[in-house]
C-alpha cells in the first residue's frame, strides 16, 4: 500500500502480520538509491524494529497509522545504535506513551539508557519477548555487521528473521517481496562501496563464522532486510543457505 506519493513510502504485510513500511532514497540523495525499511508485527502489544531516522519519522509514522492506532505501539526495538535504526526513537516515545525501547543489554548501557526518553527493556542473549500471541527471540550478534551491541530479532512462527544490515541491497526500486538470490546483489553492492574507497560495513571478527551459523540453524522462511528487498524462501533451507553463502563470502 502506497502511503506517500511524494517519498514514495509504502507499507506490505510481507508474513503474517508482520508489515514492512519502506522508503526509497532516489539516486538524487543517495548515489544508486538506497531505501530504508521497518518492520511492524502486529499482535495484543506491536512490536516495531527500527524506526528509521528523525528526518523520515512523519513518513513512519503515518504508514503505522494506515495499519493501527500510533498509541498502541508497545516495543520500540533496534538492532544497533544508528540513525536509520533508532534516530526517531524518542518522537515515537512521545506519540506512543505505553511504548519502550528495546535493545541488547550492550545496548542498553552504553547507549539507549541514557539517550531515550523512557528506559529500555534490555534483551539478554536467546531472551523471549512476548507481545501477545506470539514471541520474538533476541539474538546477541556482536560486531555483525557492525557495532559491538548489536543483536536481531527471530520470530518462530512465521520463521521470520528480522535480520537488520544482513544482504543490505542497493537500489530503490527494488519489489517488497522476492525469492531470488540476495546474497550477490548485496555483496556486490558491499563490494562496489570497499572498491570506491569507503569503510567495509561489516565487522569481522573471530566470532562472524558461528554467528552466521546459529542464524542458519534457525531456518528462516523470511529475512526481513533493513534495505532492499525481503527474501521469502521457496524450500526450508533457502534462507539457511544464503546466510552460509554470506559466512564463505566473509570468512576465509
Ligand atoms: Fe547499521
Ligand atoms: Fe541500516
């Protein structure tokens, strides 16, 4: 559902009541395009990973508006600390008064404690929220693809992966939904940026291999990407495989 002409900001359920609001960046902006997206899981307490930076926050705001009631958002969770995970952060603290953080407990200390309006709920490793009928998973994820306090979010029922920079894709014209191949349109977008002289956005670190690892062992049906489009697997373990296609591509 388009929610704005203008930006071109939209809104798609892309597993069951798990909805993905999507602003594309035109090359004008952003060299190539980029989009930047959040996922909203709907249940008796919704749940919103990321809510993207300050400068879009009416464009969010009013893609939640067009599913449910701004007020009854409950969990504001991000996977790291960065503009486009948490930059309006405290506006939807301030829209949403039953709302409050939700973050590693990395997180949680060196940065969301201090700087949100309310305190976070602080997630251990393999932690369950529940938000109603369903429960989410956090997965401490250190260093993956970067900062120290970063973590992603597993929902078991629709195997949903909310998988946060993993198979970052550049473009901005990319469909919400596919179940062609991520893994070489984001390393070759990864590859394009190290090759132009920019910083490589991933973190390698002793434990990159056995974190892809666990992640694949969950056999996700979904991975909902922070940029680009969603993955929906066609057989159980499409989803496994391209996150040990994204271990070899990382680790030699
Ligand atoms: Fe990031
Ligand atoms: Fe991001």
């Amino acid at each position: 559902m388009l929610i704005d002409t203008h930006s071109g900001t939209r809104i798609d359920e892309i597993a069951d009541g798990i909805h993905r609001i999507s602003t594309p960046m035109p090359p004008s902006v952003f060299p190539g395009g980029f989009s930047f997206n959040q996922y909203l899981v709907l249940d008796d307490e919704p749940l919103l990973f990321h809510t993207g930076m300050r400068s879009i926050f009416p464009l969010v705001r009013e893609a939640i508006a067009a599913v449910m009631p701004l007020e009854r958002l409950r969990y504001l969770a991000l996977s790291h600390f960065e503009s486009d995970e948490c930059g309006a952060l405290n506006d939807f603290l301030q829209v949403a008064p039953h709302s409050v953080p939700v973050c590693s407990t990395t997180a949680a200390m060196v940065s969301v404690g201090d700087f949100a309006l309310r305190p976070p709920r602080a997630l251990a490793d393999g932690e369950m929220l529940r938000i109603g009928k369903r429960q989410l998973m956090w997965l401490d994820t250190p260093h993956l693809p970067h900062n120290w306090e970063t973590g992603l979010m597993w929902e078991p029922g629709s195997r949903t992966l909310l998988c946060g920079d993993l198979f970052t894709q550049g473009g901005h014209e990319l469909p919400p939904l596919t179940s062609d191949d991520l893994l070489a349109p984001s390393e070759a977008f990864r590859r394009a940026g190290v090759a132009a002289g920019e910083p490589d956005p991933y973190s390698l670190g002793p434990g990159t291999a056995t974190i892809l690892e666990r992640l694949a062992g969950l056999q996700p049906r979904t991975l909902a990407v922070m940029h680009g489009s969603v993955f929906q697997a066609r057989r159980d373990d499409d989803g496994a495989a391209m996150l040990r296609g994204l271990a070899r591509e990382l680790v030699h």
